[in-house]
C-alpha cells in the first residue's frame, strides 16, 4: 500500500474518532503517531516536545497562572459580584439579565483569559438566574458559550501568549491590541441578546436603582481592581505578562484568605438580598480557606494538563504538516490570491473553517506561523493581524461542529449540545460583523498601542 494511501485512511480513522468524540488531543496524537510510522521519522516523544515548549518560552508560564486566577475569583466569590454589578446596570432593559451574563463575561475575561473558564463560571452562575427570570433555557445557555468567546480577547488572554511566543511579537502589545476589539464583541453580542429577548418578550425587568448600581459596584471593588492592576501592569510596563499572572494569583489568595474570618463574622451576608446588606458588608466577598486551596490549585492543574499536552501534540503536528508539504501548500495557496484584501479575507476564511473543527491552540499553532508572514508582506500590520486571527479562533468556539463552549455550556446547564445550535445563530451574526469590521478598520486593534 503506498504512503498516500496509508495517510489517508489514516487521516480519515481520526475524523471519524473526532466525530465520535473522542478529545481532540487524543486524535491529533493518534494522526501524530501514524503519521509518524508512514513517514519512517522517529516517533516523536510528545513529553519532550512539551518540555521544550514550556522550557524555551518563559511567557507561556502565564497560561496556568491565568487558569489559577479564574478558579480563585471564582471560588472567592468575585465573579458573582461582577455579575451583580452587570445586572444591576442592565436588569431594567428588556432582555437586560442575558445582557448582564454577557457583560460579566467580559468582566471575568478581563481576569481569567480562559474562553472554557468563562463559559462555565458565568454558565453556572446565571444560568439558572435566567431560565427563573423567564427566559428560555437553550437561549440562557447559548448566551454563556456566546459570552465565553471574549475569554481569549479581552486582556489578559492565554492564546494571545501563544500566539506572541510563536511569532516573537510583544505580548504586552496583543493585550492592549484586544481591548477594543472584545468590547466591541461584547457590546454586538448583546445588541443580539436584546433584540431576540425583545422579541420574544424574555425576561423579568428589575427597576432602575441607582443605589443598588452604586452598591454593587463597591461590591465588584475587588474585581475592578484586579482587572485594573493587571492591565495597568502590563500596559505601563511595569510588570511582563507572566508575572501579571503571578501578582494577581498573589492578590486572590490574599483576598480569599482575608475576606473568608470577616465574611463569616457579618453573618455569611452573601444568603440576604442585596437591598438588605450594607455598604461595609458590599466591601467584603465570600473567600476561602487555606485548606480549600489544594483542590483550587488542582482543578486549576487539570485543566492546564489538557491544554499543555495540545499544545506540545499540536507543535509536533505542525512540524509533520511542514514535512508533507502542507504548509508550502497553504501559504502558496493564499499568496496566489493577489493584492492586500484578497490575501486578508483567505486567510480569514481558512482561520474560520478551521476553528469549526480544531480548538483554538491547534488551530492558532499549526496556521500562525503560516498566515501571518504572508499577510505582513501585503501590509497587514502583525499586531493588527493576531487580533484578526484570534478573533476568528474565538468564533470557532460556538461553531459546530466542535464548539467548544457549546459543549462546555451544555455540560454546566445541562442543555444538550444539539439544542443550543439554533440560538448560536444570532451571535454568530454578531460576532462575524464585528470581525469584519475589524479586519476592515487597523484603527480598532492599534489605537491604544504605546507610541501609536
């Protein structure tokens, strides 16, 4: 059987494993394997590759820190004020508590830089929130994964660190380059939210009280300053993304420990309505224990053991795909497309078709290196290019068939997968629209870039 014949087959088992579920990195190890023994290469240690990934990149070292960071605030008890705060805001516009559950994902994505994290803490917080405020399930569900795609845009962002060690660019710039754009995703994601909820007549209003806004902002205190000291950090320099990580990990563990003797001397007010509580008992989150702390760390390591080894597989991936030729095919295909928007609107449609199978640190380490060369030798600004790509990766999270906020926000709501599909399709609508408009204005990457 000749070596074209054996790649394919093999290639077509591993689609069908995919299909049938199997972990994406299980299949991309699989393809790694076989295509190993085809191509007679010494079958590549997946452990040494991930050794050299983590050892050769101190930035990447940010990436658990970041995934740490999200269980803390949520287990601290900073998320639901976040969330709080965003309903407050919003609960009085028709369709105002699915606007707050996106709002508080950008809230979240402004300190975890996890799209799964996102999904799921906000998925779980308010999911339940929205089906009592009348609305229905599969919408409240889809709205979390929707939300969940900020996760990797809005700074600090777990994928902007990969893309920045594979292509040599300034993390610290991709943070600030993704600021605008995830607002704006976040704000198009609502408009769609109230547009559906308007017309369905979905859910409960509350009335417009500026106390309760003005209480539940010195609730989020805690939140706003995390986000603040990270960006603030990062943008003035004063710290590397990596070591954000680290100082704001630092300051949830001293939240936690602090706010847990003083929360339980007021009473565990986190059980009374907010109109009942005080402005000194706002100031205080729920907390945790030193005790807790080990099962924090270790939900946080699992899932940074799933996203290491994809990582490393995916590396190994690359470097076969280099050898076949793949590659070359891939970046002749796109240079032959001609001028400027011709080359930028290829290589945006092969980032989107990919994001529908493949997540977004395969997808991000197998074309990066690929795309953006091509793109910068037709004038597309590298920065500007990154959050191109990366917002592209993002919307792959709700596209099927892989979507994997859609399985992340089925599994916290318990929503099946497949009835979440229909009410994606609005927030797809949103997000693409946005996406042009950010391929089309350089502006809304680079505004805020220092020197610009």
């Amino acid at each position: 059987m000749s070596d074209g014949t054996l790649i394919t087959l093999i290639s077509i088992g591993v689609t069908i494993l995919f299909m049938l579920g199997v972990p994406v990195f299980l299949v991309i190890g699989y393809w790694v394997i076989g295509m190993s023994f085809v191509l007679a290469l010494p079958l590549l240690n997946i452990g040494a590759a991930l050794a050299d990934v983590f050892t050769d990149g101190f930035a990447l070292l940010a990436m658990p820190l970041f995934i740490l960071t999200g269980d803390l605030i949520n287990r601290s008890g900073i998320a639901r004020r976040l969330s709080d705060y965003a309903y407050a805001c919003l609960g009085w516009i028709r369709g105002g508590l699915s606007m707050a559950a996106l709002g508080a994902c950008g809230l979240f994505a402004a300190i975890s830089g996890s799209n799964s994290a996102t999904t799921a803490t906000i998925g779980s917080m308010l999911h339940p929130e929205m089906v009592k405020g009348d609305y229905d399930e599969r919408f409240s569900a889809a709205t979390a994964a929707a939300g969940g795609t900020v996760g990797i845009i809005i700074p600090p962002s777990i994928i902007f660190i990969v893309y920045g060690f594979l292509l040599n660019l300034p993390i610290s710039d991709l943070f600030v380059a993704g600021i605008i754009p995830g607002t704006l995703m976040v704000v198009a994601m609502m408009t769609a939210a109230f547009l559906l909820a308007w017309k369905n007549k979905w859910g409960v209003l509350i009335g417009l009280s500026p106390s309760r806004i003005i209480k539940t902002a010195i609730g989020a205190w805690l939140g706003f300053f995390a986000i603040g000291l990270v960006l603030w950090g990062i943008y003035t320099g004063k710290f590397s993304p990596t070591e954000a990580a680290g100082v704001t990990v630092g300051f949830c563990i001293i939240v936690g420990f602090l706010c847990l003797p003083l929360y339980k001397m007021m009473g565990k007010n986190e059980d009374r309505p907010i109109e009942e509580r005080g402005y000194g008992e706002m100031l205080v989150v729920q907390g945790f224990s030193p005790i807790e702390l080990p099962s924090i760390t270790m939900r946080s390591a699992q899932i940074t053991g799933i996203l290491a080894p994809l990582i490393a597989v995916s590396v190994v991936m690359q470097q076969i795909l280099s050898v076949l030729g793949a590659q070359q095919i891939i970046g002749d295909f796109v240079t032959g497309m001609g001028g400027y928007y011709a080359v930028l609107f290829t290589a945006m449609a092969i980032v989107f078709v990919s994001g529908m199978v493949l997540e977004s640190l395969p997808v991000t380490i197998i074309l990066a290196p690929i795309l953006a060369p091509i793109a910068h030798s037709v004038g597309v600004e590298p920065v500007q290019f990154a959050v191109i790509f990366l917002v592209g990766a993002s919307i792959g999270f709700i596209t099927p068939p892989y979507g994997l906020n859609l399985y992340v926000a089925s599994g916290v709501t318990g929503v099946p997968y497949f009835r979440l599909l229909p009410y994606t399709v609005p927030y797809l609508v949103a997000l693409i629209s946005v996406w042009l408009v950010i391929a089309l204005v350089p502006e809304l990457s680079t505004a805020l870039l220092p020197g610009r």
